[in-house]
C-alpha cells in the first residue's frame, strides 16, 4: 500500500510522511496518523494527514496496522 487512497488510511495507523518542506529531498518521517485531511478519494502524491505529533504531511508509505 501507497498512500495514494484515502480508504487505506485510517486514524491509528502507522505511516511514513513527506512533510512540505521535505519534497526536495525525499526525507521520510514516521508517526502515528491522527486526522486525514485529503477529502478527495485519491491524490496522486498522497493523502494528507496529521500525525499524533501535529506534523502534516503526504502518505508515502503504510508501515503498519
């Protein structure tokens, strides 16, 4: 799983993110998801979250359930 479908995420999971000013450089962060706040189905970069730690970002990967 990607991060590109808003029905794969869900508050609780665990996720690797690209913060904003992280794209340049591809710099993953970890966290936990809290909020989801992509409203649309897909994004092609991936879906926008807040993690537990109030760090937004784009799902690019799903570590765990």
């Amino acid at each position: 799983m990607n991060g590109r479908y808003r029905k794969e995420i869900r508050p609780g999971l665990e996720v690797e993110i690209v913060q904003k000013r992280d794209q340049r450089t591809g710099r993953r962060t970890r966290g936990v998801v809290m909020d989801i706040l992509t409203n649309s189905s897909f994004h092609p970069q991936g879906i926008k979250v807040r993690l537990a730690d109030g760090r937004i970002g784009r799902v690019q990967a799903i570590v765990g359930s």
